[in-house]
C-alpha cells in the first residue's frame, strides 16, 4: 500500500528533478529538492488535518481531491495565485506579472511581500478559527486533558471562537500593521470564508445524514436492524463544500511557505517546481493517513496538528510587522505532531497492558477443571 500511495508522488519527483537538472544544472536540481523538503516539512500538520477531512468523504470526492485538488494545490496556489497578487497590486495584467517574474525576480518578490499583511491576515484567521473550534468543542478523548477539558467548557458560550478571533484581528490591526485598513479586510475575509464554506458544508451534511434516517425509517423489515451511528461519507453538495475547505485550508497554509522560498531562490519556477514536489507529497502522506487509519489507531495526532495550527495561526498574524524564518514555523509543526505521535504511542501501550492485565486476572477467576471424579 506504501509504494501505490506514493507512486504518483516519485514519479514526479524524478521527473521534476530531472528537468531541474537538465535545465537548471546541479544549481537547479539542489535548489528543487531542498524546496521540496522545506514544503512537506512546513506542511506535515495540513496532511494531518486534510485526512481528519478526508476521511469524511466519500470515494469519488477522495479522487477529485487527489486530481483536480493536486492541480489548484500545485499549479493554481504555487504559480498562479502569487501571480495574480502582484497582478492586483501592482495594477498588472497576468501575463505581465508573469513576465516581471521571470525579467525581474527581485521586483516580483518586493511585490508579493507588499501583498503579504493582506494574505497573513487571511490566513491566520482562517486557520485561527479552526484552532478554536476544535479546541472549544467538547470531545471523549483529550490529549491536554485539564487544558482542554477547561477549554470545552468556555467554549459552551455560543460564538464563542468569532469573538476571540475578530479580537485578535483587531489587536494584531492596530498593533502590528503599517496599513490597519489592509489587515481588517484580509482577516474579515478569512473569516467570512470559513463561515460561509464551514456552515454550508455542515448545512449539507446534516441534510444527508437527515435523508439517510428517513430512508431507514421507511425501509423497513432487516434495514432496521442496521446500525443507528453507522458512518455515512459525504457526497454532493455536503462534499463538494469539504472539497473547498480544504483547498481555502490548503491556501492558508501554503502562501506563508511561498514567500518563504524566495529566500532560497528567486526563480518562480524551481519555486513552483520545488513546492509542487513537496504538496504531491502532502496530498500522498494525507491518503495514507485515511488508508491505514492512522488518525484512529493514534488518537492524539489530530489535537497536535490543530495546537500546530494554532501555533501558525499566530505566526502568520505576527508576520504582518516581524519576519520570522520559516525553521521556526516548521520546527514547532514537528515538534506539536512528534509529542502527539509519542502520546498516542504511550496510550496505546497503557491500553495494551491493561487489556493483558484484566485478561489474566479473568482467567485466574476461572475454576479449574477437575480429571475424574
């Protein structure tokens, strides 16, 4: 199962880095594979984050996300979106940012960083607002257990997560932007974009769900018989909405790591050829993750990639004034989903022990059998 997850992933892989080094030389494929690197590095907490999605959909939407999503991830938010920011604002047509991109690199990376405050504001609202509703709903299983136990119950005040978040827009717009007026609007948007895809998407969940019971209800005979909580995929509507999550999530939590590699090269093609590696990557480590149940059999994987999301939700928001390297971003992903993965693995053999334990005190309170009598 390994090698057929990842097979479409090294195919591109020597592909890319054999044009890279036709091309570009040594310099070319050494600049593409560390681009590579630095992407699934940044990236591994949206891989974990994208299969707790991913899981909820049904087959066909797995394939789309796996087709049509690699494209908009690779193509659309790698190559054309930086376009069409210094497009917008440096009032440019598309061609002709394309065309200072590849004349003038370091023009076209003064342009995009001019961008930045708007999307950094974007970005980490988005992401911000997934952070806190994950940690204000109320849930069996905690990693951070008095922590997160505590924050479930503040989250019992309705809204809750939009008042936080839009008091975080508001500090970081008047305390850390140049322009204030740039801040509000991107970080609104990023908000009024997670309500809008969150709330349909739940909106037609529930309608399935909804129209899967009332099917079952009238059905009749064995069909009543089945399972009351079995899981149920999402299709339509309630899937394509998903669908677009995670491409708005895909977005969020890659532009940070666009501007990044201009610090090692300034070539929007390794740059585009390098990261696309490195989201092929993601997308794979996301389908084996869903595949091999990952998620389940370690438990606390999901709460360190959301704390990891958490944790970029305020970067993305101090990078409006302050440049902080992007190690520092990808070391603290590592390090949420390593302590996760370390928990979880702990977990799993305190569970073991105690299934050994309770299985050998139950077979020392059975009678023993008697030869003859």
């Amino acid at each position: 199962m390994l090698l057929r997850t990842f097979s479409g992933s090294i195919i591109v892989t020597v592909v890319t880095l054999g044009a890279a080094l036709w091309f570009g030389g040594p310099k070319g494929f050494f600049l593409v594979g560390i681009l590579a690197i630095l992407e699934v590095s940044l990236s591994f907490d949206n891989a974990v984050i994208n299969a707790s999605v991913l899981a909820k959909m049904s087959a066909f939407w797995q394939r789309i996300f796996l087709t049509i999503g690699i494209l908009i991830a690779v193509f659309g938010m790698r190559l054309i979106f930086p376009l069409l920011l210094v497009a917008v604002t440096a009032e440019l047509g598309p061609i002709e940012a394309f065309r200072l991109a590849l004349a003038d690199p370091d023009q076209y990376q003064h342009r995009l960083e001019e961008a930045h405050p708007a999307i950094a504001s974007f970005g980490g609202l988005f992401l911000l607002m997934i952070f806190l509703d994950f940690v204000f709903e109320e849930r069996q299983i905690r990693w951070l257990d008095h922590l997160e136990a505590m924050l479930a119950r503040i989250g019992r005040l309705d809204q809750l997560s939009v008042v936080i978040a839009l008091g975080g827009l508001l500090t970081a717009a008047s305390t850390l932007a140049s322009e204030p007026q740039t801040v509000l609007i991107g970080g609104s948007a990023g908000l009024l974009t997670y309500l809008i895809v969150k709330g349909l998407g739940d909106l037609f969940a529930a309608s399935s769900e909804a129209d899967e019971a009332e099917a079952g209800e009238s059905g009749g005979g064995a069909a009543d018989l089945a399972p009351v909580a079995s899981f149920v995929p999402a299709v339509g509507k309630a899937a394509f909405f998903l669908f677009l999550y995670l491409e708005v999530l895909d977005a969020s939590f890659s532009f940070d790591g666009v501007v990044g590699a201009f610090a090692i090269s300034s070539n929007i093609i390794i740059i585009a050829a390098g990261l696309g590696i490195g989201a092929m990557y993601v997308r794979s480590i996301t389908v084996f993750l869903v595949r091999k149940g990952t998620l389940k059999e370690y438990v606390y994987l999901e709460h360190g990639a959301h704390w990891a999301i958490g944790s970029l939700a305020v970067i993305l928001l101090l990078t409006i004034r302050y440049h902080i390297n992007e190690v520092v971003t990808g070391l603290i992903g590592v390090g949420f989903i390593s302590l996760a993965y370390t928990s979880s693995v702990m977990r799993n053999r305190r569970h073991r022990q105690q299934q050994e334990e309770e299985g050998s005190a139950s077979d020392a309170d059975q009678p023993r059998s008697t030869v003859g009598a």
